[in-house]
C-alpha cells in the first residue's frame, strides 16, 4: 500500500494557536499600569534636566514671608477651582464635580510635558468624551473656553494698561526694530492661517463643522444663566488668581513694585508668551515675567528671584502630586 500522505492542513492550523497565544499574552499585559507610571517616569525625567531652577526656586522661598507664601499657594489651589467652573461652563451636561476638579489638577501636570497646552486639552477632551459627549462637542467646549478665557485675560489687561498707562516702560528694553519684527511676524502667521483655513477645501469643511457647532453650543449655554455665569466668571477669576499669587510672592520677597503694576506685568508676560510654545511655558513664561517685571520697575535680580518663586509654588510643587493624580484616572479610565 502506499504510504500515508501527510496533511497540509496540519502547518496552517498551528497559525492560528500561535495567533490566539500572542492575544492572550498581550492581554496580560500590564499595559494600563505601565500607563499609569507613564507620567511619573517623564515628571522625573523633567526634574532631573531643570534641576538647578527648581533648587534656586526653593532657596529663594527660605528668605521670605511665609505668609504670603501661602498666599499664594491658596490662590493657586484657587485657581484650579476657577478652572472647573469655567470647564462646567462649556457644557450643557452636568459634570461630575470632584473627576472635574481633579481632572484639571491632573490636566496642570500634563501641560507641563506638552507645548501649547496639548496636553491639558487632551486630558480634558479624554474626560468629557469618557463623561458621554461626542468629540465634536468636547472639542467645541474646549475651543469655548479657550476663547472665554482669552477673552477675559486680555479683557483684563486692557484694563489695567487704562488705569495705569505709564507702569511698564518696555522702550529700554525692546528696541523698536525688535518689536516691529514680532508684529510683523504675527500678522503673516495670522495671514497664513487665515489664507489656508480659507483656500483648503477639506479644511474650509472642517472649520465651518467646528465653528456651526461651536456657535450652536455656545447660543445654548448662553440662554443658561448658570452655566454663562460659570463660564465667564470661572475665565475671569483664573488669571486674576494667578495674578494675585504673583503679587503674594512679590510682597514676601518684599518687591518693591506697586501690587497693580505686578498684575499688569503678569498679564503682559502670559499674554505674548502664549504665542511660544513651550511645555507648560518654561523659559517662556520665566522670561517674559522676568521682563515685565523689570519693566515694571524691578531690579532685574530681586525680578528674577520673584519669578523662580513665584513659578516653584505654581508649577514645580503641583507637578508630582499632578503626575501621581494623572496616573490614577488613566487607572480608573477617568481619562
């Protein structure tokens, strides 16, 4: 007889063993956990690399008033509270209150690791999709309040520059070659985005989507008292606060420059380091305080010194409790 020919089903059908045994080892992958850890492992990586300002920052806070130092501290906290309600105020949905605040304390940490607030907006648009709303309308809530809350921080610097127009003398310090350069840069990247917005189609499309949705939604929110109030007292009383706590760590480093004036030159520092995008701000931010602080009147030593301090309180101290807060909603898939 002749012999028995063997099955060429028999190699195909370990394929598909091999298959299931790669999902199965996939599936018990820590992968959730090794996210969690995620942010811890670049918040340290960060701390390593700026680790002589954080040190300087911290040396700066043994010399001065303690109780202006908490001060600021409590506004800072404060200022996260301002954030949530602003947040509320996007949404016609009633937010869980506590994941709201602990997510924007989370989204601070985040922020910090991406430029341009990448990283707050992706950690807020995470929380309101998991909160059941659609990603056109996270989205159109996050443009929202970035537009109520520049609105109200410019609103607020116009203010003050009425109020005191002789506060920040920028002549010595920014030639008027210099500062005809950065318009002049401004206004063709405004052009360049407008032109592009206007002659792409599929973005033509995707702007006019956005913006029906986002007018829509924000007609609704305003036929709500609560939640118009939300939104604009929230974005108001956010860089207020920030203000103040830069003002608070001025009087304990005992600056000797007017409150008002303080608060005009944080204003104009966050308001043209907006445009660099830098994670969280650093060196932009740090410098352009720096500036208006000298501006302002300050010598640029005792500037320098308040701005380490100001920015150890806001953004080094907050970070690893952010981090570890950031962990454990990506644990609970809050975000």
């Amino acid at each position: 007889m002749p012999e028995a020919m063997p099955r060429p089903a028999e190699q195909p059908l370990d394929r598909p063993a091999e298959q299931s045994g790669r999902r199965s080892l996939y599936r018990r992958l820590p992968l959730r956990q090794i996210l969690c850890l995620l942010p811890l492992l670049v918040v340290a990586v960060w701390v390593v690399q700026h680790r002589s300002l954080i040190g300087s920052g911290a040396r700066q806070m043994f010399t001065a008033n303690p109780y202006w130092l908490l001060t600021a501290v409590a506004t800072t906290g404060l200022g996260w509270v301002a954030v949530s309600f602003a947040r509320q105020g996007t949404v016609l949905e009633r937010l869980p209150a506590r994941r709201l605040f602990a997510t924007q304390f989370a989204a601070g940490a985040a922020n910090h690791l991406l430029p341009s607030g990448i990283g707050a907006s992706a950690v807020n648009i995470r929380f309101m999709t998991g909160c059941g709303l659609p990603p056109a309308r996270s989205s159109a809530a996050l443009a929202l309040y970035f537009l109520a809350e520049a609105t109200a921080r410019v609103g607020l610097l116009l203010v003050l520059l009425l109020a005191f127009p002789e506060a920040l003398r920028l002549g010595p310090l920014l030639p008027e070659s210099v500062s005809g350069t950065v318009v002049a840069g401004v206004v063709a990247a405004a052009g360049v985005l407008v032109a592009g917005a206007a002659l792409i189609r599929p973005v033509r499309r995707l702007v006019v989507t956005f913006l029906r949705t986002a007018l829509a939604d924000a007609r609704s929110l305003h036929m709500r008292p609560s939640r118009a109030l939300a939104l604009w007292g929230g974005s108001l009383a956010f860089p207020l606060l920030q203000a103040t706590g830069l003002v608070a760590v001025a009087l304990a480093l005992e600056l000797e420059v007017r409150p008002a004036h303080v608060m005009l030159a944080y204003l104009a520092a966050t308001a043209v380091a907006a445009v660099v995008p830098a994670p969280g701000g650093i060196g932009s931010v740090d410098a352009a305080l720096v500036i208006a602080l000298v501006a302002a009147g300050a010598p640029v030593e005792s500037a320098t010194s308040t701005v380490l301090a100001y920015r150890f309180i806001t953004v080094w101290l907050p970070l690893i409790p952010g981090a570890l807060v950031l962990g454990g909603l990506v644990r609970w898939k809050i975000v």
